[in-house]
C-alpha cells in the first residue's frame, strides 16, 4: 500500500493522515508526527518509500530534520562484482548511511539492482537513464537510437522492482544548452546523467523528454512513490564555474518542476552542486531554498577545491558541513577515489565516516537538539574519564575504542597526557588541599593574592 490507503506519502499527508512512515521517522527525529506531516504535506521534508521495498530503516530529508548521508555505489564498465558492492551496501549499513544509491552501469543491470534492493535496509535510489543507455548500445547499436518509450520503461521498471527515489535530469532543456553553450566553462558538463541527455538531444534535436513530458514521469512516480531527485545537470565541475548562469539557468526550471509535482501528489527533492568555494556555499544553499520553494536539498559535496584528489573525501567534507549548517538537507558523500577511479570498499567506509561526521558537525551547528545533547554527554563523560560512557556515544564507538587500547596506559587517562592529564589535575589539587583544611590562595588579575579557605 502506498502511503495512506492507495496514496502517496504527500498525498496522505495533505489529507491529515500519519502513515507507518511518517510515525517511525517522527520518533527517530523525536518531533511530534502531526508536525512532522505537516512539513511532508507542504513538501519541505520527502520519505522516500516506495512500497515494493521492504525498508527498515525509514529516512526522512528535510527541513527540520537531521542531516542525512546518502552513499553511491555500484559496478562500472570495467569493474563488476556484485559481491563487493553488497560488502559496500553493509558497509552502510554498519557505517549509519541513511540512503544509498545504485549507480551500476556495467554487468547484469536488473539483477544487480534487484540484488542491492533486497539487501538494502535503507531507501535506495538509482539513475534510470544509466540503464536506459546500456540498453540502447546493447540492443540498438547505440545510446543515441534510445527513445522516449524506451527511457520511460526503465523507470517503470525501476518502480516496480522497489527503487525508492530516483534522480531525473529534468532541468537540461533546450533552452539550457544554449545557455551552456553561450557560457564559458572550464570543465564543461560533469554530470554523467545529464552529459548522457545532453549528448541524446543535441545528436537527436529534440527537446529533453523528461522535461517534455514531465507529466508522464510524474504518473509513473506517483504510482511506485517514487521520489522524484531533480538531477543538476549542470553542475560546476569545478570551482571556477561555480555559482554561473547555466547553474542558475537549470536551479529555475528545476524550482518550476518542484511546484508541478507537488501538485500531482509527488514527493521531490532537488539536487545542488558540485565544486563550490566555500564563500559561495551559503549562497548555493540559500538559492536554491528560494528558488525551489524550500523543497529538500540533496548535494553533491558540496567540494570546495579541485586538487584534493585522493583525498576529496576530507575536501567534501568541510564543505558539506558548511553547507549543512546553512540549509543543505541530504549530503551524497565522496571517498577517496572521487575523480580517481571505482572506490573499493574500505573507501566507502573512509567517505561515509567523513560525511556522517560533516552531517554531525552540521546538526550541532544548527542547534539539533539530539546532537546538541550527545556532545553534551561526551563532553562530561570525558571530563570525568568515564570510558564507558564516552564509547557508548561517540560516532564511531569501535574505532575510537581500538585506539584507546592500542595505546593504552597504566593511569585512568588515555596514553597521551597519563598522570598529568589536565582533565582533573587542578580539579584534585584543589580537593587535596580542602581534605587536609589548607587555605587557597589564589593570585587575581591584578597581582594581589587572593585568599580563602573553601
């Protein structure tokens, strides 16, 4: 069943009803259900459910809600191996990513999806036109021969087989491209997706169908609730495109999309950059906030330098921390291999934790009350040297615990300060000096001592 009685997530939302969904997302985020269906009615928070999934982990994207992280992963024409890309899907698991998405584009195409479908707890999203295309160069010859019906099937099918949201690059128009191309570009189009679209409309001279026939995808989204990602096609590829006109060109058409399927009961975020310099993150933020009528936001990053390679994961995230402090709702992480080559498990592992302590980092910084009070109890926890507390609330409890053993010491404190540790020192010298009835003296700002028996 979809949403409440046959109906989408925003549908039953604007009919004043609480789905299963709305109910386990308002606990995790501990705000109340009926607020929470409000912002869900009005589009400002998405939960991408679509009832062919067997989810257990509900996620909600939006305002008023935690910072989520959503990892990418699958196979590429030169890698296949369906059993790595599971590890990596239990790596999210493990790791506490709240979407992932299957970006597959070599292999058995169905098969892998289906596969990471049953194995993935959390809402997953994919990219039709990746398998669109690998079927037209299969069958036909040629991703250029791929037609409207032909795309169009593959999101049908990505719905029946349970994908939860998928990223459509709906803003490329016509119109786009000549603005692309009036523009001066370092890095030109970087968007797999949307160079794909781009190359099938300027080979073909047709208008981008999913723009053209928006409604269509929006009746095949509403049935699956599917969750539509409004793909940014257009994107900077690099810092010096940043924040350009075709960027903004494309962020206006997607604002005008977002508006038409909340109309059609269809939930929907959008996607944002890209390389972005960190004193142009708040104003991407707050753009597309203006511009998309406050409909979630989901970025790439964002990153905001080009010559971190093999680190970009670092790079991201101090950007993506950034930008979720000011608005940002979803962070897609990057791991070390960005711009490299396929990241291997462990550096899906080495991203996430990168991305999900930005999202944290954002979280405190925004005043999340959950965040604010877990920092608190670590904080006193530390304080007072209480281990025990300390992992037990810590993002990654296991790696910090193995550090603190590894280099262990024979004093309560940790190995780097041992018996002079400053967390209590002057706390117990005080404490002595009271048990044995001394007198404090104390020297003040101006010199004089200062004394005083406590």
């Amino acid at each position: 069943m979809i949403g409440g009685f046959g109906m989408t997530q925003l549908e039953s939302a604007k009919k004043g009803i609480i789905t299963e969904q709305m109910r386990y997302v308002a606990e995790v985020e501990g705000i109340e259900p009926e607020k929470l269906r409000e912002l869900v009615a009005a589009g400002l928070v998405v939960i991408p459910a679509n009832p062919n999934h067997d989810i257990h982990r509900f996620t909600g994207i939006g305002q008023g809600l935690s910072v989520k992280v959503n990892v990418n992963l699958g196979t590429s024409y030169d890698y296949v191996n369906l059993e790595e890309e599971i590890e990596k899907i239990e790596i999210s698991h493990q790791y506490g990513a709240d979407t992932v998405m299957d970006l597959s584009t070599g292999g058995d195409l169905e098969n892998i999806m289906r596969t990471l479908i049953s194995k993935a707890k959390v809402p997953l999203g994919t990219v039709p036109i990746y398998e669109a295309e690998f079927r037209a160069a299969k069958e036909k010859g040629s991703f250029f021969k791929m037609t409207v019906d032909d795309l169009f099937e593959v999101i049908e099918e990505h719905g029946k087989r349970g994908v939860d949201f998928i990223t459509v690059h709906c803003g490329i128009t016509l119109e786009a491209l000549r603005t692309y191309m009036n523009t001066s570009r370092t890095t030109g189009i970087v968007s797999r997706g949307g160079g794909l679209m781009a190359a099938w409309m300027i080979y073909n001279e047709q208008e981008n169908p999913l723009y053209k026939y928006f409604d269509r995808l929006l009746e095949i989204a509403r049935e699956y609730d599917m969750t539509l990602s409004l793909g940014d096609s257009l994107r900077p590829g690099s810092t010096s495109d940043s924040t350009d006109r075709p960027q903004i060109h494309e962020l206006i058409t997607l604002g005008e999309l977002v508006e038409r399927a909340r109309k059609a009961g269809v939930q929907t975020m959008v996607e944002g950059p890209g390389h972005i310099p960190l004193n142009e993150v708040a104003t991407n933020v707050q753009i597309q906030k203006k511009l998309c009528r406050g409909a979630p936001f989901y970025i790439l990053g964002m990153l905001p330098c080009d010559t971190a390679a093999g680190f970009d994961h670092i790079a991201g995230a101090i950007g993506g921390a950034l930008a979720g402090m000011y608005g940002a709702d979803m962070l897609c992480y990057i791991t070390p291999a960005e711009h490299l080559g396929l990241p291997t498990p462990e550096h899906v592992k080495d991203g996430l934790i990168a991305f999900k302590i930005a999202a944290h980092i954002a979280d405190l910084a925004r005043g999340n009350t959950k965040a604010v009070e877990r920092n608190k109890i670590v904080s006193e926890a530390r304080y007072k040297l209480d281990w025990k507390t300390q992992f037990q609330f810590l993002l990654f409890p296991n790696e910090a615990r193995k550090i603190y053993e590894e280099r262990s010491t024979k004093t309560k404190a940790c190995s780097m300060c041992g018996p002079f540790c400053p967390m209590n020192i002057v706390e117990n010298t005080i404490r002595n000096k009271l048990h044995n009835g001394k007198t404090l003296k104390i020297i003040d700002t101006e010199g004089s001592t200062v004394s005083s028996k406590l």
